[in-house]
C-alpha cells in the first residue's frame, strides 16, 4: 500500500502530540518531544508529497484532490504547530494554537485514513 508509511508516521506524530497536549495541560513542556513532533510532522508531509508526487519506485497515488487537500492541512499544522512553539511565552495565545494545531492535525489524519481506504 502506497500511503502506509505516511499513515504510519502520521500515526506516531499523533500519538506523539497527544501526550505533549497532556503535559502542556500538566504544565510541563518537553522540548526534546517537541523537536521531535516536529521531525515527524515534516516527514509526514514529506513523505505524502512524495507518495502523491510520484515514489522512487514509480507507484503514484491516486489522490486528485484529496491528496492536495491532505498536504495543504498537513502544511497548516506543522506551521500552527511550528508557531505556537515560537510563541510558548504567552500561555492563553499558546493554547488557542494549540486547539487550532489539535484541530487541523485530526482532520488530517482523519482524511489520510479516508484516502488510504478509498486507495
């Protein structure tokens, strides 16, 4: 299947950003764990650019729209994700962005998993 491995990472980093969601609420910051959602966020987006672009191996998926709607979201949350860790500062600005990034990265993934299934 064309769109496990950034189903797989997507998966990681989402599980990844709910803990860190748990700890921001706990009031503890890990920043080694930011740094590291972060890296998985830019792979998954990588690694769909790719897949819907064309792999090494020749395999394109059939994303049409979907797949330009699925990176757009992912763009959007790595960089409301990237933005809020710059602003960590101001705690009532951080937790809006925090609920906007939340947001963004579950329809995308919700959609990955729409586009994995409809193949």
């Amino acid at each position: 299947m064309t769109l496990l491995p950034p189903l797989l990472i997507l998966a990681a980093s989402a599980v990844l950003g709910i803990f860190l969601g748990l700890s921001f609420l706990r009031g503890v910051r890990k920043p080694a764990l930011i740094g590291f959602h972060f890296l998985l966020g830019a792979a998954t987006l990588e690694t769909t650019a790719v897949v819907l672009h064309g792999a090494p191996n020749g395999e394109v998926a059939t994303g049409g729209t979907l797949g330009n709607v699925v990176l757009g979201l992912l763009a959007a949350a790595l960089l409301t994700g990237l933005a809020t860790a710059l602003l960590h500062a101001k705690r009532n600005v951080t937790g809006m962005m925090l609920v906007g990034h939340g947001g963004i990265g579950l329809v995308a993934f919700a959609l990955v998993c729409v586009w994995a299934i409809r193949g």
